[in-house]
C-alpha cells in the first residue's frame, strides 16, 4: 500500500509514498450491509496496516488516498481508495498548538 498525499500547501516528504506491507492479510472475510434498504453479503480480505512509524508525522494531520497493489498469478492490480482519509498524530497536533498559542 501506498499513501498518497496532496501537497497544495505544504512540502511533500520522502515517507509519504513508500511502499507498505499488511501486518495482517485475513482472507476469506464475509460481512452485511444495507444499500439502498436492501441487505447484501460481501466478502473480501481484510489488510492491517501499521503507519506508526510513518516518517510524515512532522505533520499534525495530513490527508492521504490509499493505494492498493497486488501481482497474483502474474497478473497486476491497482485498487485506489474512493475517498482520502485524514491521518492525525495527536502529539504533533498538540504540539503545533502550543508553539501557536
């Protein structure tokens, strides 16, 4: 997986794009939801992803689009996130709040 981030404002650094392994790979996942008042089964396999050490941390929140990569049977794929998420470090946050305050 990589996490792309936006840089309209700010410098982009090394660790936002590099490439990260799943701590966990769970296949074989089922689960329920509700579209459209309809319920409806789906399956999939669950990736954990530890981004603690992620070096783009200087920053107090950065979004960032996931990006999914995979080779099975010699076939590529690319799956990219719907949305960006936000990924916060609340240590950072809070000490940006205080040089500012």
């Amino acid at each position: 997986m990589r996490l792309l981030g936006g840089n309209a404002v700010t410098e982009g650094t090394s660790g936002e794009a590099a490439l990260r392994t799943p701590i966990i790979v769970s296949s074989g996942q089922v689960w329920s939801e509700t579209v459209n008042g309809e319920q409806i089964t789906r399956s999939g396999t669950l990736l954990l992803f530890d981004i603690t050490a992620a070096e783009f941390f200087d920053k107090a929140m950065l979004r960032v689009t996931p990006v999914v990569s995979w080779t099975k049977v010699g076939v590529s794929r690319t799956v990219v996130g719907e949305h960006a998420v936000t990924i916060g470090d609340v240590v950072t946050a809070l000490a940006w709040t205080f040089v500012v305050v």
